[in-house]
C-alpha cells in the first residue's frame, strides 16, 4: 500500500492561497448578491426581472476560473492534450456565454451600477446543462489519459469560456446603456421615455 507524501511547503501555501481568493470572491458575491436585492428599484421592475449590481457579472467569472483551475490543476499540468481540451471547452463556452447573456439582459440603471436582467427557459436550460457539467466535474474521476478525462476537460473548461464571454457581453450591453445612448428607462420590455 503506497503511503501518502506529505505536501510541500509551497503547495501548502499555494492551497492557502487559493482558499483565500475563493473566500474573498464568495463574500464580494454574497455582499453583492444582497445590495442587488435590496435596491428599491425591484419593486418597479415587471415579473420574473430583478436588478443585479454590473460588478455581480465581473467577479463570478474570476471565481469560476479559480474553481475550474483547481479542479483542473493535475488533468492541465499532465500534457498538452488536456490544455487542448481546456483551450476547445472554452471556445466551445464563448456562443453559450453569448447567448446567456443576450437571453438575460433587459437593460440598465448606470446611475446605481445595476443591470436589470430575466430569467426565460433557454436560459435555465443552458444553466442546468451547465449545472450538469460542474456536477459531474465533481463526482466523476478517470485516467487522466483518457478519452473520457479529456472530454471531461472541455466541459469543465466550457464554463470558463461561458462565463467570461457572458460577463463581457452584459458588460458591453451596460455601457451601451448609457445616458449618452438618449436612453433614460430602466428595461427594453419597458415604454421609453422621448
């Protein structure tokens, strides 16, 4: 029977490390997540849309990358076929990203930081094939040589890709949404004032 290595000072400090960003990311989320909710301008905003601080779409995909990296670490460090792999997920990620983003976004409040965005089904079906993905990231291991380990990769690398590219396009989509645009609404569902 193998005996466990202990860990070297460095990758001790290393897991320190990253246990510390992801602390740091959930509390800005969860911060970020309640000053949303709180914003009195849920309260004017239609059915099934909420208002989410723009900052909220800049910090998950930070902390998705943390996570994919250390779920990844051993399967990307193995060779250059696994970093293939990440490198197609990703590319693989950026339409669904795109198209999240375009689903979600109803418009803007520039003045308070805020995005106005919506919930529709394509939506929660690309989140749940998403979900699916993490799930399984989680709770299948293989060979990292295998073809099922690199097919793994690309999925996991996916929400990398997905996650950036709906940040970026939300936040394209804000600084359209700007008083120099002549828009002063809230929402695209909603009348624009001339």
């Amino acid at each position: 029977m193998p005996v466990a290595q202990p860990e070297s000072a460095a990758a001790q400090d290393a897991n320190i490390l990253v246990a510390l960003v992801v602390l740091l990311l959930f509390v800005a989320v969860i911060v970020l997540v309640r000053r949303g909710r709180r914003d009195p301008i849920n309260n004017e905003l239609p059915k099934g849309q909420r208002a989410r601080p723009i900052a909220l779409e800049w910090i998950e995909p930070w902390l998705d990358l943390v996570v994919v990296v250390v779920v990844l670490w051993a399967e990307l460090t193995s060779g250059w076929a696994h970093i293939a792999a990440a490198i197609i997920g990703v590319i693989l990620g950026a339409p669904i990203g795109y198209i999240r983003a375009r689903t979600m976004f109803v418009g803007a409040v520039p003045q308070r930081n805020l995005v106005i965005m919506r919930r529709s089904g394509l939506e929660y079906i690309l989140l749940a094939f998403l979900l699916a993905v993490n799930i399984a990231s989680h709770y299948l291991t293989a060979d990292t040589t295998s073809v099922f380990s690199l097919i793994l990769t690309v999925l996991i690398a996916l929400l990398v890709g997905e996650a950036f590219v709906r940040s970026a396009a939300m936040t394209v989509r804000y600084r359209r949404w700007s008083p120099s645009s002549g828009r002063s609404g809230v929402t695209e569902d909603l009348p624009q004032p001339s």
